[in-house]
C-alpha cells in the first residue's frame, strides 16, 4: 500500500511547508463544491491584496503575494483531485485479471507538489484472497507516484542532487519552492532513477552532427593532502641511519624515526592526495585527410577512488 505521507524534511524545518488551508478537511473528505468556494475565497485574497496595497513598497508586496499564490496553487490542485475522484466509477466488487478486489472506504493521502502538500481522498480497492494488499484506481488513472511526491518535484530534486549533495539540494529546493523532500526521499529517487541512465545513454539516438572517430582522452590529478608535519619530516637532511644487528632494535629505531600520528577519521589522508579522473570526449571526421573536429567536447570527472567513465 503506498504511504499515507510523503517523507519531507524534518516536522519543525520550515521546509516541510505551509499547509495550513489543508489540514480543514484532515479527517473528511471535501466536495468540489466545497473547494470551488474555497479557491474562490483565495482568489479574492489575491484580488484584495493586489489592489489594497497601501505600503508602497514591491518587494513586501512580493513576499505576501508568493504564499497566498502557492496557497491558490494548493487548493486548485486539490479541486482537481476531488473531481476526478467523483468522476472515477468504482464498484463494489472489481475483478482484474485473475484477482478479486473489494472497495474499501475513501482513504485520505499527502501529496507534495510543486506549491507544497495537498490533501487528497481516493477510494482504496483491497484483495479478497486474505493475502492484503490492493491499489487506488485514482492513483493509478491519474500516474500518481507511490513515494508521495509529483513527478514534477522528484525531478526537480533529482536535478539538483546531480550537482550537490542531498543535504544542499533540500536546502536549495526549499529556498526556491518554500518546502522540499527529505534528503532519503531525494537520494531514493536519484538512485532509482539513475538505474534507467545506462540504457537510456546506450538507446539515445546519435546527436546532430555525430563525427565518424570518437576520441576519449583521461587524465588523473591527485591533490596533495600532506600535512605540515609530514611535508616537515620529508625536508631537509637525512638523518644517519644505523643497521643494528637484531630486529628487535631495527625495530625500535624505526619507531624512533617515525613516530605515531594521531588518530585520523576515516577518509582523512596525511601522505596519499586525493585523485581526481576527467574524461573528454570529442567527435571528429576524416576530411582531406585530415581530423575536423565537429561536436563539442564532453567532460566528466569523478573524484571516487578507482573509479573509471564508461565510454558510452
């Protein structure tokens, strides 16, 4: 059964949202009447604040404009939910396939969408074979995700992990829409996303102008991490080192020469440097015997240890 609520960002972060309006009908379901009224109402907010202003500045203007609108944005998406479900015919009994499925009461649901989260109520179809589970035909009709979130959003959020942490892409998510997924719920989607990106890449058609040579070319860099203590023992004259007779005083003397360091977190390097390998990629073709180059060149670096591109 999918989740009842989406998974957002922590209960007291302000980029769970406002949706307040919405909590109304937390434990019944509203008519479309109901939220005509409602979206009617808000829109003559809007109205009211566009032409009462009296502060004479924009940008305030501007800032009280922007959650009244994303609240409008919430209400109209939640009419249009309703009305579907009014419209979807469910019966009582309902047999698909070789499974039997019975309807259950409405059942309510978190939806967060691009103006946050909205709720909805659809009728839930359970199987009759005592084994549990069952679907909601609305979600189905409609391609609504089971994860609670609009594909809208999970490809925005999916978008933004791709160049920053998950942690950076809820802030920078909620800086710009007012709420944002939790960084579990962003870094699901973008691995479960990043399982089709191999076979989209090998299926994709030739880009315009593709080149007859495909030339790849790598280089690697590692950024020296030693630190002033390290480097210090490294400089300067050698001190004489003896050869003592037993190996329990070679032993001692190279204890003596390099002492313990302290304890390092992991990934902490005090000698190795951290290498970083691009890839570039450049379509040529042969003309008069010569190499033209046609399409622009692609890079692609990763920092991760031995790790080397696929050359799609």
């Amino acid at each position: 059964m999918p989740t009842d609520s989406p998974t957002v960002a922590g209960e007291e972060s302000p980029c769970k949202g406002d949706c307040t309006e919405q909590e109304a009908w937390n434990d019944w379901s509203p008519s479309t009447d109901y939220l005509r009224a409602r979206a009617r109402e808000q829109f003559s907010v809007l109205l009211d604040l566009a032409e009462g202003d009296r502060r004479g500045r924009y940008e305030g203007f501007e800032q009280r404009l922007i959650p009244e609108v994303f609240r409008l944005g919430r209400l109209l998406i939640t009419l249009f939910l309703c009305a579907w479900e009014e419209r979807e015919v469910v019966n009582p009994v309902e047999v698909r396939g070789q499974q039997t499925y019975r309807r259950q009461p409405a059942k309510g649901r978190w939806l967060g969408t691009f103006f946050g989260r909205v709720r909805y109520w659809r009728t839930y179809l359970q199987q009759t074979n005592g084994a549990g589970g069952g679907f909601y035909p609305l979600d189905t009709r409609l391609g609504l995700l089971a994860d609670g979130f609009s594909m809208g959003v999970l490809a925005r959020a999916v978008r933004l992990a791709t160049q920053m942490s998950y942690s950076a892409a809820v802030l920078v998510f909620s800086r710009f829409v007012g709420w944002s997924p939790s960084h579990k719920s962003i870094e699901k989607a973008t691995l479960g996303l990043g399982r089709h990106t191999a076979r989209w890449v090998e299926e994709r058609p030739a880009p315009k102008g593709d080149g007859e040579v495909l030339v790849v070319q790598f280089d690697s860099k590692a950024v020296p991490t030693a630190r002033d203590r390290e480097l210090k023992r490294r400089r300067g004259p050698r001190a004489p080192r003896a050869f003592p007779g037993s190996p329990r005083h070679r032993a001692r003397d190279r204890r003596l020469q390099r002492p313990s360091q302290p304890r390092r977190k992991k990934g902490d390097k005090s000698k190795n440097g951290k290498a970083t390998t691009v890839r570039a990629t450049t379509m040529v073709e042969h003309s008069d015997d010569a190499l033209t180059r046609l399409a622009a060149e692609r890079t692609s670096a990763s920092g991760a240890p031995g790790w080397m591109p696929k050359i799609s």
